[in-house]
C-alpha cells in the first residue's frame, strides 16, 4: 500500500484490523482513524515534507548544543552558515 500509493485502500485495512488484529495493531488502526484523510493523503500524493523537517532538525540540534551558553546572534549566524 506505501509502496504503490494506495492510499484508497487504507480504510479497508482499518476494518480487518479492526476485526481481527492484536492489540498494538488495533490501536496503531484506531490511532489513524484520528486524522484519516491527512493519513490517506501521505499514502496517496507523491509530495513530501521532508526536506522541510530536515531543516527543523538541524536547527533545533544546534539550538540544543548552544542552550544557556550563546546569544540569539550567535544561533542566527550559524544557522545561516550552514545554509
């Protein structure tokens, strides 16, 4: 289905876990039922967030080395430099 991109069958397979899965898989089914388009979407279109999270990743990993030691200045200057 992640593969393939299809996400249209994602609800099917909700309701056989649904029907007869093991606890973990149950709640991992009822988790995406929480937001089954935004779910449905991901497995669906071809577009990612990831170089986006990659950025806040980065950031925030300085951001924690530098923490109680530096200015906002010093955070600016080596977030710019690394772009």
């Amino acid at each position: 289905m992640l593969q393939q991109r299809r996400g249209h069958q994602l609800l099917t397979w909700i309701r056989e876990a649904e029907r007869d899965a093991s606890a973990p898989i149950l709640s991992f089914a009822q988790g995406l039922c929480l937001d089954l388009d935004a779910v449905t979407a991901s497995l669906t279109l071809p577009w990612s967030s990831g170089i986006v999270e990659g950025h806040v990743n980065r950031i925030k990993t300085i951001k924690r080395a530098m923490y109680g030691r530096a200015s906002f200045r010093l955070l600016r200057t080596r977030v710019l430099l690394r772009s």
